[in-house]
C-alpha cells in the first residue's frame, strides 16, 4: 500500500482512506455483515484510515468500526488510524438541527465517541461543521486540550474556508482538513487548497466520486430508496442529474481507452492532485473496495490529465453539491 503524510504535523496513513459514512446513514439500507467484512478486506489490503462521525446512523457507525476492529487480526487494527467528525445535532426522526462546538459540548462529544469506538483515544478529531455561535478557536483549544490529555492523537478540520483555516491553525497544529474534492467539485483549488499548503495542512478528500454520481454505476433511470440522502441533492435532479451524467460518458471514453473503469480514473485524477491529498473512498461493498483499490495500480500522465480536463472542465457539474439549508452551514462556501 503506498502511503502519503497527512501535513506536516499529521500521521503517516494509507493513500486512500475509507469513509464508513454508507455503511451506517444516508444512502439507504445497509448490510451489516457486508460492511464488516469490507472494513476487514480494506484493513487486509494496508488501508488504514477509518473515517466516521459520531452522527453517522447516530452512532451506529462508531460501533460498526468497534466491531469491525475487534474481529480484525491484531496487527491490522493496530495500525488502524480513526478519524472522527463530530458537532452534528440529530432529532430522532433523522434530521439536523445545528451543529455545536462549544468546548463543554466537544469534550462531551469525544467521551462518547472513545466509549462506542472501544478506545482510549482517537486519532483525527475535527468538527464536522463550524458552529457559527461559537469562535473557531475556542473548539480547537477544547480539542487541544484532549490532545493534551492523550485522548486524541491529532486535530483536523472538515469544510472550513481559507480564512476559518488560518484562525484555527494559528491556536494549535492542523494535520488536515476534509472537504469534498472530486473532478466535478473543485471550489477548493481557488483559495482553500492554496491556504492548506502554505500552512502544511494536508487534505482528505471525500466525495471522491461525488456520492456515486461519478462512478459510472449510477444511471439515469435508478430510484433512490426514500432514505438515501441524494434524493435531495441537486446533482441528481431532474436536468441536473441528465447533464451530470453526460460529463460521465465523456470520461468513460477516456476511461475505456486506457483500460480501467470509470471510478478508478476520478479516483486516480483526486490521487494525482497532490501528495497531500488522501481521497477516501465510501465503499460499502467488497466488489466496490476491490475496484476502488485498482487506482492505485496506474497513473495518468499528462495526456490523460489534459484529456480528462477537456471532458470534465472546472466547474462543469450542473447544481450544488448540497441543497440549499446545508449549503448555508459550509463555512468553506462562504
């Protein structure tokens, strides 16, 4: 497994990270026993960073990774790396309410967290969202402070602007921050991306294939189940989801010329942005980890970059990537 640094003060962790986020919520009915065994053959295949949050299924995903680590061989989960969001204000029907960062509220977080995680610390710990009511530097000093108790390893960012960065950065060290960064979400290369390497600050990207959008399984007659979160979003509605999916057939050509599938170029496309970049891919099933693993086996040289850019500009994707009440919580939006 080749394997990247996260910044200049985060862990050493594989090259791809896989995101447990499907396995638990948002994207319809799992598999229980399917999810462990995908953990198990990604920890097999030298995967070591496990992203969650304490919010995914309501904590159905920290005690799916509990289980999964539990059963693993020892060496596999020693070398195990968890990354976990937390912040998110849940109702018991599903919904999101806000998001709180108060340094009370975060050691509360983290308490539970360590308890359903069955350890005694986390590695990455990062607020899932910027709690507008309360200064970013007060929720890195409380996440400093657990550092400096030994309960958490490093501290991370999720979805913040340059600016955000910057004011977090300057009260304790940042490995890295996770943003969605695929080929059809690219708002962080203007100003973000530029902020995070100045301050060495590494980047796990998620949405590596934008929800699936982008994998090239996903078609235009598929019905979503009435619990899977891109029945809402933007990108795969109506006209949207038709214009998406024809920038999908553009880099499937360019995907069949070179011999691979189409997940396995966005994949490798995310790859090639950087050393700093670890993409997580949300695998939920053997076959898809198997396949996403396959980007790893080959680069794209500069012809393949400036083919994939012509089919796939900057900006290309038609709506957000979000809809709109989400949206507004994205501090890196703003």
């Amino acid at each position: 497994m080749q394997t990247r640094t996260l910044g200049t003060t985060g862990p050493q962790t594989s090259a791809l990270g896989l995101g447990c986020m499907g396995m638990s919520a948002l994207y319809g009915d799992s598999d229980r026993t399917e999810s462990i065994a995908t953990i198990h053959a990604a920890l097999e295949a030298g995967i070591t960073l496990l992203d969650t949050g304490d919010f995914y299924g309501m904590g159905h995903n920290e005690l799916l990774i509990n289980e999964a680590l539990r059963t693993a061989p020892a060496a596999a989960r020693e070398k195990a790396l968890t990354s976990v969001k937390f912040g998110a204000l849940r109702t018991v029907e599903g919904g999101f309410t806000g998001y709180d960062g108060r340094p009370n509220a975060v050691k509360n977080f983290a308490a539970y967290s360590l308890q359903r995680l069955g350890t005694d610390h986390i590695d990455i710990y990062r607020i899932a969202r910027v709690d507008p009511g309360v200064p970013i530097e007060e929720t890195i000093g409380a996440i400093a402070e657990l550092v400096d108790a030994g309960h958490v390893r490093h501290i991370g960012l999720s979805e913040v602007g340059a600016e955000t960065l910057r004011r977090a950065a300057a009260v304790a060290p940042i490995s890295d921050l996770q943003i969605e960064y695929s080929l059809i979400s690219r708002g962080i290369e203007d100003a973000i991306l530029p902020t995070a390497r100045e301050l060495g600050i590494g980047i796990t990207a998620y949405g590596v294939l934008s929800r699936g959008l982008i994998s090239g399984h996903f078609s235009r007659d598929r019905k979503l189940a009435a619990n899977d979160f891109r029945g809402m979003s933007p990108r795969f509605q109506g006209e949207n989801l038709d214009r998406n999916l024809d920038l999908v057939d553009a880099l499937r050509k360019i995907a069949e010329q070179k011999g691979v599938s189409v997940a396995q170029t966005a994949i490798a496309w995310a790859l090639s942005r950087g050393e700093d970049i670890v993409p997580l891919v949300g695998a939920r099933r053997r076959d898809r980890l198997a396949e996403a693993l396959g980007a790893l086996d080959f680069t794209l040289d500069g012809d393949d970059l400036a083919a994939i850019e012509r089919a796939v500009p900057a900006g290309a994707a038609a709506g957000d990537r979000y809809p709109a009440e989400q949206m507004a919580h994205l501090d890196s939006e703003h």
